[in-house]
C-alpha cells in the first residue's frame, strides 16, 4: 500500500502533492514499483495534528481520487475518519476505507456498509492531537487484540461481512516505543486472529526513538526492515512512503517463508 499524501502540511511530502496531477503522477509511480493498494489521505493524523475542515478535506482527495480512477485500475483506499468523505471517496472509486478510528465516529459503520468498500479497522488509543502524552495499557497485546475484535463485531453487527475486512494494531497511535516494539514482536497473534493485518510503520517516529537519533535515511532503513519482519509474521498488507524497497524487501519474505 502506497501512500498518497494529499495535506498542504503532510509530514514527508511538505505539500508537495497538493495539485492533482502531481499526486496523481505519484500514484502512477508508486504503482510501477509495486504498490497494488493507494491510499489517498487528506487530513493529517500525525501525533499532534489538528483535525481538518470536512470542505477542505473533500477538496483534497476527490478530484485524486477520481483522476487516478480514471487513469489506473489500482485498489484506491481513502485514509479517513469521516463518514461523509468515505461515501464521496467511495462514489468517486475508490475500494476501501481506512480509518484510524475503526469506524467509530457516528455514522461511520453505515457509511462503510453502504458504500460496500473494503475496511481497514486501526487501533488508536486517544486523538491524534493528545494521544502521544501518557498512553497507558494493561497489556497493548491483549487490549488492541480485544479493541480490534469489538470492532469486527460492531461491522458484522452493521452488516459488514468478514470478508471486508482488514485490522491494524495502530503503530505510534497512542503507543510508546515499548509498546510498539511488543505489538510488532507478537504480531502473529493479530495474524491468528484471522483476519488480514495491515502495518504502517513507514517513516515514524518509534525509529528515531529507538536508534537514539533522527535521519530520514535512518527512519527509511528501519521502515524497509520492519516491513520484512512483518511479512514474516504474516501480515498481508504494508503502509509505505517508499514503494520500491519496500516492494523488494516483500518479494523477499515472500521467497523466504514457507506457505
Ligand atoms: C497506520 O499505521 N498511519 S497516518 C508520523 C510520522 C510518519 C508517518 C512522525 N494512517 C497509519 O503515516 N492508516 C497513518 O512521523 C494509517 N495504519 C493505517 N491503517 C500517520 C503516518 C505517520 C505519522
């Protein structure tokens, strides 16, 4: 999966992409090294960001969205916690929905069941404007692997099959380094869980935690190697700004795990 920032104030891309063509010539490019998912985001959800205006958010993604629709038969997700910009996301082509809130917002289990998009469900403890100040659990494995699983039962509930499904353990969504570290390192058990796992590590903040410094090519690195490391343990889909070593990096678990 492919990340398409579309946020004048997007943490990698500093607004790069803001024009349609060249978001779109993004997309394009990303697809070429491999990425078989693009997931078009507007609002950043950044540890600190302040929520964006739904307007501007739709400004945003819609005229990508329906560009690249009419250019590629790529899989389009749309990263938003809105129900309004999933049924507009989803009217214009995209296929999923990737929601950090796990269609928690009111409205948001409908909006998802109408549209009849695939889901990915995250795990975020708190708002992205606070939730990286004290985030607390009594075991991360077991609370985000409970939190997930009420989730799939609110979509089925809703009349979401299954088989629209995906979840995320949520990396640095309310999470220490600690914390992130034992979600990845049990990432088997949400694989055994059943349904499909997405991970998005790409470029976060953990890395620089953990390595003691902060380079781009570091968080790169480190991104590319833990995407490896999720493949092994199972994990179907990976959340990347860096498609073409990533791509490599899973054609590599790929060829290495026995199936
Ligand atoms: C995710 O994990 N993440 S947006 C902070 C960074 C770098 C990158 C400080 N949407 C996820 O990518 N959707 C985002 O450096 C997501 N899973 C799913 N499903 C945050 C992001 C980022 C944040």
């Amino acid at each position: 999966m492919g990340i398409l920032n579309v946020t004048p104030d997007s943490f990698s891309d500093g607004g790069a992409y803001v024009e349609t063509t060249r978001a779109v010539d993004h997309a394009l490019a990303m697809v070429e090294q491999g990425a078989a998912i693009i997931d078009v985001g507007g609002e950043s959800t950044r540890p600190g960001a302040d929520p964006v205006d739904e307007g501007e958010e739709l400004a945003r993604v819609l005229p990508v969205i329906e560009a690249l629709r009419a250019q590629s038969d790529v899989f389009i997700s749309i990263d938003t916690v809105k129900p309004s910009v999933m049924r507009a996301a989803c009217a214009a082509g995209a296929d999923m929905i990737n929601d950090v809130m796990a269609l928690r917002a009111p409205g948001a289990l409908e909006a998802a069941r109408d549209s009849e998009a695939s889901v990915c469900l995250m795990h975020m403890q708190g708002e992205p404007r606070t939730m990286q100040s004290a985030p607390a659990y009594r075991d991360v494995v077991a609370d985000v692997r409970a939190f997930l699983a009420e989730r799939v039962a609110a979509c089925r509930e809703a009349g979401i099959d299954d088989s629209r499904l995906c979840v995320d353990p949520g990396f640095g969504f309310g999470k220490t380094l600690a914390h992130n570290l034992a979600l990845m390192r049990r990432l088997r058990s949400f694989v055994d869980d059943g349904l499909p796992v997405l991970v998005g590590v790409s470029r976060k903040s953990m890395f620089a935690k953990l390595h003691g410094h902060d380079d781009m090519d570091s968080r790169i690195h480190a991104s590319v190697t833990a995407a490896f490391w999720a493949a092994t343990q199972g994990a179907g889909i990976i959340r990347s700004h860096d498609v073409a070593p990533t791509a490599e990096a899973l054609t590599l678990a790929a060829a290495l795990v026995d199936n």
